[in-house]
C-alpha cells in the first residue's frame, strides 16, 4: 500500500511533463505563413526610382483561374502622370518553377497615366510575382509586385 | 495565440503520446492502479480524456478553406458560350447526343465519339491509348466537367468544346472522315432537326461526296477544287455539328464523391456520418494533398485542376511518335480555322481572351500536359497523357521520385514520403469516386 503522498508527487510530475510537451510543441510550432511573406503593396517604387507604379485589378480583387483586366497607374516621381510608355508584362511563381498562366498585355491607355493589363490570370493559389518592364520617353525601368492569393 | 489550440491538436498526436508512452511515472501508476487506490484512477482518467481529445482528427482553419475549395458544392454553375449560340439549346443538346453514339459518322461506319468515350466508363474507354480507325498516340480523357476547360485535348490545342469536336471526326487514326461526306450525311439523315436548330442546309449537289482539307490526296484535291462560297458552307455545317456536340457535352457533370459528403459536413461543423467518415489513413492522404505532397497547387479546385499545362517528368512511351506537348500545340490553335478567332465564332471576340492572351513562346511549354481532373480517378486506370502508369500507386511513386524530364524541365520536385504516406495518398485518392 503507497501512501498517498507518492501519487500527489507523482502528479505533480506527470502535469510538469505536460506543461513541459506543451511548451516544445508551442515553440517548434511552424510560424505562418510559411516563408517570408513578400512585400504585397499596390503601389511600388520602380528598381532605379524612375517611376512610382500603381497595379490594381479593374474590379477590385484578385481572382484565382479568371481572365482578369488590372490598372496600371504610372506616375514619375516628382509625382506627374506617365503618358506614352509602353509595358511589358512577365512573371511567375518564384517557389514554383513555372511561369504565369497568360500572357498578359497593355490594351488600352485610359488617361492620366493609367494603362489597362488584360489577360492576367493565376492559376493557383500561393506567391505570384509580375514584373512590368517600362518604356517611356523618359526612360525605362522595371517593377515587380508581389500577389498572393 | 489563437492558433494555439489546433497546433496543440495537430501536435499532440505525434508528440505528445510518444512522449506519455516513454513516461517511466506512467508506469509505475499502472501497478498502483491495481491496489484500487481512487486518486490514481482518477489521474488515469483525466490523462485518458486528454489523449483521447487528441485523437480526433482536426484540420487547421486554413485546411479547411482548402478542403472547402475542392468540393463539389464549391464548382460554380457553367458559364454561357457566348462563342457558341446554340450551347445551351435543349434541341442541340439532343442531337448532339444522338451524333456522339452515331457510327456512321465515320470513313467505315465503325466508329463514334462513345466508341472511345464510353457512357459506362466515365467517358473514357481503359486503354492507354484511345483506339478508332487505329490506335491513337494519347490516353482518351474522360468528359466529367469538360465544359469549363478553356483548353481541350492533353495539349491544349483547341481552344473550345466545339472546335475540339471537329477534331476526331476527320483524324486517320480517329473517326477517318471527310468534312463533305459528313455535312450531306447529317442532311439526308438529320436535315430537318438540324434545319429547326440551326436554319436552312445549303444545296449540296454540286459538293464532292468526299473531299476535305484533312482526307486523303483525291479528298484534298476534290476539296481544293471546291469554290470558296462551297468551303464556307460546308464548314458552317460542320461547324454546327461541333456546336450540336458541344451542347451535348456541357451535360456531362462530375457526380458527387464520398470526399464531396466528407467536406460538406466539415464545412458545416458536424460529425461524419456513414460513409463520410474517413479513415485515419484518409485523413493523412488529405493532408498530404493539400499540404506537404503539394498536390493542390495545380490539381486545384472542385474539378481538381487549374486548366494549365505543366510539365510533370512523365516519360514518353517508347514505340509512340515524339511528343513535346504544349509546345507543339501553340501554333495549331492559332492556324484552327474554328478557333475562337476564326470566321465560325457565335458573339463578339472579347470571348476570347484565353487564345489572345495564351503564352507562345515559354520553354516551360515543352512536354507540358493540362492538369487532369482527379475526380473518380481511381476508377479509370491507366493514367496519364499516354497511359504511361497503371495504378494509382505508380503514379504516387513517381511524383516521390520526381525524375528529370527527357526534354524540357519538370515543375515537380522529389518527395520525402514514407510507405505509409504513399499509402494514404492512394487512399485518399480512392475517395474522389462515389
Ligand atoms: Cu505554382
């Protein structure tokens, strides 16, 4: 017959080793999302400062397996409106190894320095990134953004 | 913190029983139990209730959006074809029904679209290549949910359901037709349904029996010797008959699978009933899916596939011609004279972003294939673009192994995966059928 006193320390025990497995469990936990989340801004610096882009899907959100039409607002960075560039549009998943779906292409230009993107689909949920080459008389330069769906 | 208590679930199974099972004081609890003592039973129960707790299998909240994805309450309705004006015509729908199961639509009136298509068999026919007039180079693909494909065929060549049906009736190895046999046939047998779906038949009797621009020599030269008003006819006609096809295959829906019943009581928050319940095993295969196999980034949404192509390292079948896929299929949409560009279109172009837009020129084309649906999968081996692999456990050893492809580079990269985790992966493939 045990006293009652080696089942008391006993569960003192088996509850330290709990609180002890919970800890481990809580700090080798995954942190999300996985990887480091890339920069998702709508509005982005070009890579040589040249020009201060705006990419904005026409209907508001981005939508995963649909056609869509995107916004492009070109402005330089003194702030004035961007007339008469043409784009180039390219682009991937960066952990995939695969391109975009489409080729997307500049359709129309709307005024103000805002061109229309059509054809711009993502086949999959994850990190999509679309770089848009920028010629202008000013000059060319080339912005990346970051879409994740 | 709020995720704390689903990684503690997840968790706890793995780490936290092993742990317990290696606990000497556990042990010593055990012999304790015998000599009755109250407090050590009820130490024993409140471990049990909380290993038991984590016995149940959870799914993390983005889990669930995922799993929510792929279920079949997720696909939404059809889509209209603008491209196509009789897509859905209830009158175009039947004969085109009754054109698929037609043999005589056929160069010996032995084959149809159901010879390889097969109503009883998920509209495929088993084989590793499809077999009409002769064997064909790729595996027949089954029609569940073909509608909302933008691209039609392994490859992608076609660019609409309609444009597609054109393409077996006149291929050697297919149905071996010609294009003005086919126009006075549907006349002579099916000239007033037509006429009441689609208008006035042109007069054919000065329109070669048999003459195409696919056919053999004396059709081609038969074909070019047609004046240029005769050419359009007789494509409107056949056109038509596409269109009549197409309408037909709009109706061929995905049924509903035992993962469907799984996912609609998780969404809900209930208990699995019957046949929704899924086994332990079922449950590691869909992990594995949708999370480290990474499965669900192309065989994505309730059909199971993003619509693209994608180049997986399957390799070529040794005694077949070569085959790049994607790559070689580019320029033969854009020169189909029924493509969505083309002079046989219904309503305006802005139907046809998906071929304006379609990349041309990528060295990811090469030996790219269109992702197929894995709906009722388990129920039509062989797989694959060529029936390269004949069971389902094939096909997962060789997404582990991921070989290098004979040309261009493969998306898929190899994978760590146990014996036990192929196996759930099977299983849980097994539970996209009904
Ligand atoms: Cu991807």
């Amino acid at each position: 017959m045990a006293p009652f006193w080696r089942y008391l320390i006993a569960g003192i025990g088996l509850v330290a080793v709990v609180l002890g497995v919970l800890a481990v469990v809580y700090m080798t936990a995954p942190s999300t999302p996985p990887a480091a989340a890339p920069e998702t801004g709508q509005t982005r610096g070009s890579e040589k400062g040249m020009f201060v882009a705006t990419f904005v899907p026409q209907d508001g959100t981005a939508k995963q397996n649909e056609l869509q039409d995107w916004v492009l607002t070109l402005k330089t960075a003194a702030g004035k409106p961007v007339e008469n560039a043409t784009i180039e549009v390219s682009g991937g998943m960066p952990q995939h190894a695969h391109g975009l779906p489409t080729s997307p292409k500049m359709t129309d230009y709307l005024g103000d320095g805002r061109y229309r993107i059509s054809g711009v689909k993502f086949s999959m949920s994850g990190w999509w990134q679309l770089k848009l080459g920028i010629s202008a008389p000013t000059g060319s330069d080339t912005v990346v953004f970051n879409i994740v769906l | 913190m709020r995720r704390f208590p689903a990684q503690f679930q997840e968790k706890c199974v793995t780490v936290f029983r092993s742990e317990l099972r290696k606990n000497k004081s556990l042990e010593r609890f055990r012999v304790s139990v015998k000599n009755g003592n109250a407090p050590g039973i009820a130490l024993i129960l409140l471990l049990a209730v909380l290993v038991a707790g984590c016995e149940r299998p959870q799914f993390s909240e983005a889990e669930k959006r995922t799993i929510a994805s792929l279920a079949l309450n997720a696909l939404p309705p059809l889509k209209p074809d603008t491209t196509n004006r009789y897509a859905d015509d209830p009158g175009a729908a039947a004969l085109g029904a009754t054109l698929f199961f037609d043999f005589t639509l056929s160069r010996n009136g032995t084959v149809a679209c159901s010879t390889c298509h097969q109503i009883g068999q998920q509209f495929q026919d088993g084989l590793p290549q499809g077999v009409g007039v002769a064997r064909t180079n790729r595996r027949t693909q089954p029609l569940a949910g073909v509608a909302y494909s933008p691209w039609l065929f392994w490859d992608g060549r076609r660019d609409s359901l309609w444009a597609q049906a054109l393409v077996p009736l006149e291929n050697p190895l297919e149905q071996a037709g010609n294009r003005t046999a086919y126009a006075r046939y549907v006349k002579a047998r099916f000239g007033e349904r037509y006429e009441r779906i689609f208008g006035p038949l042109p007069d054919f009797s000065n329109v070669p029996a048999n003459a195409g621009p696919l056919g053999s020599a004396t059709e081609q030269s038969a074909w070019n010797g047609m004046s240029g008003a005769q050419h359009d006819d007789i494509n409107r006609v056949f056109a038509n008959i596409g269109k009549a096809l197409a309408a037909f295959q709009r109706s061929i829906n995905p049924k509903e699978a035992r993962f469907d019943r799984f996912a609609a009581v998780l969404a809900a928050g209930g208990e699995p009933q019957d046949d929704a319940v899924f086994s332990p095993e079922e449950i590691q295969g869909l992990k594995l899916f949708i999370g480290k196999a990474s499965c669900s980034t192309c065989h994505n949404g309730p059909l199971f596939t993003d619509h693209a192509f994608h180049n997986t390292g399957v390799p070529p079948v040794a005694d077949l011609p070569p085959d790049r896929g994607r790559v070689d299929a580019v320029a033969q949409v854009d020169a189909d004279p029924f493509n969505c560009l083309g002079a046989y279109r219904d309503g305006g172009p802005e139907a046809c972003g998906e071929l304006k837009f379609m990349v041309r020129d990528k060295p990811e084309l090469i030996r790219a294939y269109k992702t197929p649906s894995l709906r009722a999968v388990a129920g039509r081996p062989p797989y694959m673009h060529a029936g390269q692999f004949g069971s389902l456990e094939e096909v997962v050893a060789h997404y582990a192994k991921a070989p290098s492809s004979v040309e261009g580079v493969s998306e898929v990269h190899p994978l760590r995966l146990s014996e036990r985790e192929r196996a759930a992966l099977v299983a849980f493939l097994k539970t996209l059928s009904p």
